[in-house]
C-alpha cells in the first residue's frame, strides 16, 4: 500500500477503535472518574460479578439468542429448500417481498408492529401484560428468518441438479439423495445462517426493547437501563469482557478459515499428483 | 416405485415452506396491518384521523438564539431526522468509499484483517459504544483533555447536532464499507487496466469504470447507513443531550407515555416515506442499469 493509503487506514482505526480503547483502560481504573486515570484496579470487575442483575441478563440473552438461532434455522432452511422447489413465479415473488420487508423497514417498526399485536391479542385474551420471554423469541426468531433463508437459498440455486439425480440413478433413494448430496452442499449456509442469526440476536435492542415485558431482561436492555442513570465503569468492565469474547472468536474462525484453506490446497495438490503419476 | 418416492419427497419439499409461509402472514404482514389500525383508531378503536393530523399540525414553541418561535413540532423533528441522517451518510459515504477501494485493492491478507477490523467495533453493542462517545465528547471529557495538552483550547460538542452525527457516522460506518467492498471486491481487474491501456487517465478509470460497477455496492451502503440513523433513538438522547428529538425519539417517548396509537401513527408515516422513498431509488437504480 502506498503511504498515503497507509495513514489514511491509521486514522481509520483510531477512529473505529478510540471509544473501545477508553473502555478497556478506563474498566481498570480505581476511581469513578471517565476522565482522569489513577491507579489500575480490578474493583469494577468484583462489582460486576457481583451484580446478579447483570448476570441474569447475560443468561436470558444467551438462552434467547440460542432458541432464536436453532428455531429459524430449522425454519428458514426448510422455507429455503420450498422456495427453490417453488415452479408459481407469483408466490415466489410475493415470498420474496414479505422476506425482504424486516431487512428493509427500520428495526423500530418492526418493533412497534409487533409489539401492538401482542398487546392487542392479550387484551383480548383479558391479559394484564402481554409481553414476556414468548413475545420476544417470536420477535427474535421473525427478524432472523430472513437472513438464514438468504444464505441457504443461493447455496441450493449454486447447487448442480445433475448431483442428485446421478445419486438417485446410482441407486440412492430420493431422501437418501437428499440427505446424502443436497445437505452437504448447502450445510455451509445452513451454518453461516445460524451463526448470523445467534449473532443478530444477541446484540438486537430496538426490538427487544419493545416486545420485551417487564420480567425478562436482556443484556442490552439491562445496559440501556444502566445508561439511563449515571453509568459506574462497571458497564466498562463488562464491555471489555464482551471485546475480549469476540476477538476471542474471531481469532478461532480465522484459524479454523485458514485450516479448511490449507486442507483444500492439500487435498487439490494430492489429487494433482496422483493425476501426474 | 422410485418414482412415487421422488415424487412424495417433492410433496414434502414443497410442505417445508408452510411453517415459514404461516409465520410470515403471522408476524411480519399482520402486525403491519396493526400498524395502520391503531394509527387509524383513538384508544377506544374507534375510526379516527386525528392521530395523523397531529403529526401534521401540532405546535409547540421553541425559545433559541433568534428568539421565541411558533413551529410544527413533528415536522420540524422529521426534517431534523431527515437532515442530520443525510449528514451521516454522506460523511460515511465520503469516509468509507476511497477506504472501501484501497481494501480491496490490498494484498488477500491485508483485506482480511483490515475487514475482520471493521467488524468488530459491530459486535459490541451499539450502546456501549455510542455511551463511549459520550464520554469523549464531554466538555470534561478526554477529547477537551487532549486538545487542553496541545494548547488548543476547548470545544463544546457534547449537546450539539454535530454529536449526533458523529454518533451516528461512528455507528454505522461500518454497513457502508462492507457492501461497497463486496461489490469492489469481485471486480474484474481486468477492466481496469483494459481502460487504462485504451488511454483512460486514473481519474477517468475510477469515473467511468470503478464508479459505475460499484454503484450496487453504494447503494446498499447509503440504505444501511440512512434508515437505521433516520429512525434511531439512542444516538440522539446520549450524545445530544435530548435536546435533539429525533422521529426515533418521538415514537420511543409515545410509546413510554403509553400513547400506543399516536406512536403507531408516526410509525405509520415514517413507513410510507420510507417505501415511497426507497421505490424511487429502486427505479432510478433500474434505469441507471438499463442504460
């Protein structure tokens, strides 16, 4: 790269990485302050292990996030393999709009819609309060479907149709076919879906915040109540951790990304010798 | 005997979209539809067009440096929010497009880490990292503090528009450099140096070579960065001190008043400019790619 691209890159980062770096130094610090460091400790961490507020929320936020992840996964890849099997150009037109429709609108309508349907069908049902841990993994699961069907459907369009009738005509039954040839083919979407969807989950707080009710919090709606009044570093702390969490996983997919890259070379150069010999 | 077995796989093939078809209608097409019923109806769901016409006509006064003024309360927060969004995107536009460029132009390695960089700010919360940006920008904050150190005297930004935007361009820079490098990414090199062997100075390369093939890229870049900072409502409450009331803001505060129709009501018409908006850059794009 050339200098100027380089210095350019450099004010880039700082600028994506300025606040996160406050966070982590400021989380060690022994007084309140948010300006002025004095001396490193770990106090706002005890504080937060401490806080079983802040941990209830990090465990419903994860129960959530895995239950909308498995469910529209499961969902969206069997909407997936219907849609590509779809011959009405109509209806494939039709599915294609109501799918893009929570990509597109604002996550605070998305939010508000749902919401004024729950709170409609329980007053009808005479419930005091209609939202709860149910009305938010409907929510959940709804603004996740699109993208898991997304990354499955171009994977069964990719797919060569000559695949699995070569298998059926080598005397595969048809579901054998399917499981043996078709899966695999698209399990790379499948998987990329649910990680999308776990990850989509986890962080979403404009439409937890209003399909959630009042007995289940999750942890960017424990964090939005924490900056209503005055924040402790103890929500640094916190954000530190989650830093460290992420880099953490990154850094694994990376390796295991450049594991299948080297396997696949591997494998190519093997098949290439052999055909040499 | 095969043949009645590919044929009932088929069947179920076609069976597997019915969950996701129930629950589309469910839960993305009929709660729309109750967007519109409780924007129509006053809280005894009662035909009612007064939701409406109090985004339109409400007023309120205001007291700034020009004096006290009579103005629309919503249409003065809708152009707000229209305004300071266009900001943002543009700046993020500007910021992230010759970014997007040198990326995909770099080494596989280099785009790899520099895009596994751009990634992670997105998966912290958004609302740490905007509250982190107040923190900065605070009058005491650790921007005044630099600035105090190199001599150069004080800003005041936290509470003013250009915090917002700052917020707002921090936020979401990143969804308008992913899709713009996507679409650079795959880029046929070759079409590059085709137009500079035919004589194309570097300026007209990326003018009408570069420019033209990323313009998917670009706008899914400017719709990713443009409805979520025209509808936010965090942004504008932490770094503006809520002294800028966003669309978000307002639909947010109807909502905790409990005021659920006259929040679906605004709802209601963000929604409609929003698609009116989008479905004239759907077409502009469309004749763009025709000619």
């Amino acid at each position: 790269m050339k200098t100027a691209s380089k210095i350019y890159t450099g004010l880039v980062m700082v600028f994506l990485f300025a606040p996160i770096a406050i966070l982590l130094v400021f989380s060690f610090n022994s007084s309140k302050s948010l300006s002025v460091f004095s001396e490193f400790s770990l106090h706002w961490y005890e504080e937060l292990f401490r806080d079983s507020v802040t941990l209830g929320a990090v465990r419903n936020t994860l129960v959530l996030a895995v239950s909308a992840a498995v469910i529209s996964t499961v969902m969206g890849t069997a909407a997936a393999v219907g849609i590509h099997k779809l011959r009405s150009r109509y209806l494939r037109a039709a599915l294609d709009t109501v799918t893009n429709i929570p990509m597109i609108n604002p996550d605070i309508i998305t939010g508000i819609s749902l919401m004024l349907m729950f709170v409609f069908v329980g007053r009808l049902f005479g419930a005091a309060t209609s939202l709860n841990f149910v009305t938010m993994l409907i929510a959940h699961v709804t603004f996740c479907l699109p993208y898991v069907i997304l990354q499955v459907l171009p994977k069964l369009q990719q797919m060569d149709k000559a695949l699995p009738e070569a298998a059926m005509d080598l005397g595969c039954t048809p579901l054998r076919a399917f499981v043996k040839v078709e899966v695999p083919e698209i399990l790379p979407g499948i998987l990329t879906g649910l990680i999308m969807a776990f990850t989509l989950s986890l962080d979403d707080f404009v439409i937890s915040y209003f399909t959630s009710g009042n007995g289940f919090q999750t942890l960017p709606i424990r964090i939005y109540n924490m900056t209503k009044k005055t924040v402790t570093p103890k929500m640094y702390a916190l954000a530190t951790i989650i830093f460290f969490v992420i880099l953490f996983l990154l850094l694994l997919s990376n390796l295991s990304d450049a594991d299948t890259a080297k396997a696949v070379k591997e494998a190519r150069k093997k098949r290439k010798d052999k055909r040499e010999k | 005997m095969k043949k009645n077995a590919s044929r009932a796989l088929t069947l179920v093939q076609r069976l597997a979209l019915a969950p996701y078809s129930v629950w589309a209608v469910l839960f993305i097409v009929v709660p729309l539809f109750f967007v519109a019923y409780y924007a129509f109806t006053d809280q005894q769901f009662r035909f009612t067009t007064e939701n409406l016409a109090r985004f339109f006509t409400a007023t309120s006064q205001i007291t700034d440096e020009a004096g006290t003024r009579e103005v629309h309360t919503y249409l003065l927060i809708f152009w707000r929010s229209l305004k300071l969004a266009v900001i943002s995107t543009v700046i993020c536009l500007v910021m992230g497009y010759p970014f997007a460029y040198m990326i995909s132009r770099a080494s596989a390695r280099t785009q790899s880490v520099l895009i596994t960089l751009i990634m992670i700010p997105m998966w912290m919360n958004f609302l740490i990292r905007t509250y982190a940006w107040m923190t900065i920008l605070q009058d005491t904050g650790i921007l005044n503090g630099f600035l105090g150190l190199l001599g150069l005297g004080k800003l005041h930004i936290i509470g003013t528009e250009s915090a917002v935007v700052i917020g707002m361009v921090y936020d979401y820079f990143p969804y308008m450099i992913l899709p713009i490098y996507s679409v650079m990414a795959k880029m046929d090199v070759k079409l590059l140096e085709a137009a500079r062997d035919l004589g194309c100075s570097p300026a007209g390369v990326l003018r009408r070579v570069v420019w033209p093939l990323s313009l998917p890229g670009v706008i899914s870049g400017v719709t990713m960065v443009l409805i979520p900072s025209i509808s936010t409502f965090y942004i504008s409450q932490k770094l503006g001190n809520g002294k800028f009331y966003l669309i978000g803001d307002a639909i947010e505060s109807q909502y905790a008043a409990n005021n659920l129709h006259f929040a679906a009501a605004i709802a209601f018409i963000l929604m409609i400019i929003l698609l009116a908006g989008m479905a004239v850059m759907q077409r502009h794009a469309n004749r763009r790619a025709v000619a």
